[in-house]
C-alpha cells in the first residue's frame, strides 16, 4: 500500500479518536482502543446507556467503512496501529518507561543477539542432533 493510502487510514482513525473521546469523555488511548475493537467487530460500534448518541455512531459507522483493514497488508496495519499509538501517547504524554519501542531498536536487538548466539546455537543443535558422545570426540 502506498504511503498516501495508509496516510488517508490513519486521518480516518484519528478522526474516530476525536470523535470518540470528545463522546466518551475520556482519553484518547481507550478511545482508539474502542475504535480497533469496533473495527474488529465488523465495524458495528458498540453503544453502552446510550453512549455514544446515535449521531456520533453514525459517523463513526461511516469512518469504519472507508478503513479498510481486510484489505491492507499485516505490516501496513502495524504501522497505522503504531502511528495512532504514537499520536494517542502524544496527546496523552504517556511515561517514557510505558511507551513503545522503535522498531529500530528492536531490530538492532535481534540481529546482535542473532550473531551472538548464532555458533552456541549451531553447537547447541549439534549436541542434540548427534548426542553428546558424538560432539566430545
């Protein structure tokens, strides 16, 4: 999906955030929060002692048809998760300490421990695939 396409879902999403929160009168994070769990339950907004008014759920039904989910990648749909996170911890100003970790970081992460670990577990399948006898001699 190009950057436009998931640009054009993220202002939808955001849009659902405003309009939730501002209906909830709560914070923007469990606002996306209901807003995904909507979109996950086919789109039917969930209305409880009438909040939100029939109005507000009428909009948001409409936000829910043009995003698309289904027909976005898994990758294109962590990165619209991740951008309306990092918008909800924004307006919210989460602690540093309960935010969420760059990918970047993470990757780093991962691949050093890959080329660290990468000949112990080499020795490790060894060990097992030809039993302990085997590798001594």
């Amino acid at each position: 999906m190009a950057l436009a396409d998931i640009e054009k879902q993220y202002d939808l999403m955001n849009e659902a955030c405003e309009l939730l929160q501002a209906k909830l009168q709560d914070d923007c994070l469990d606002a996306l929060i209901e807003n995904f769990d909507n979109l996950l339950n086919d789109g039917k907004v969930h209305v409880e002692d009438g909040i939100p008014d029939e109005e507000t759920a009428s909009k948001l039904a409409e936000i829910y048809r043009a995003v698309h989910l289904d027909e976005i990648s898994t990758e294109d749909r962590r990165l619209l998760l991740q951008l309306s996170l990092l918008t909800a911890y924004r307006k919210e100003k989460i602690q540093a300490n309960h935010q969420m970790t760059p990918d970047s970081i993470g990757f780093l992460t991962a691949y050093l421990l890959q080329q660290v670990y990468e000949k112990k577990m080499k020795r490790i399948f060894w060990i097992f695939a030809l039993g302990r006898e085997t590798w001594r001699q």
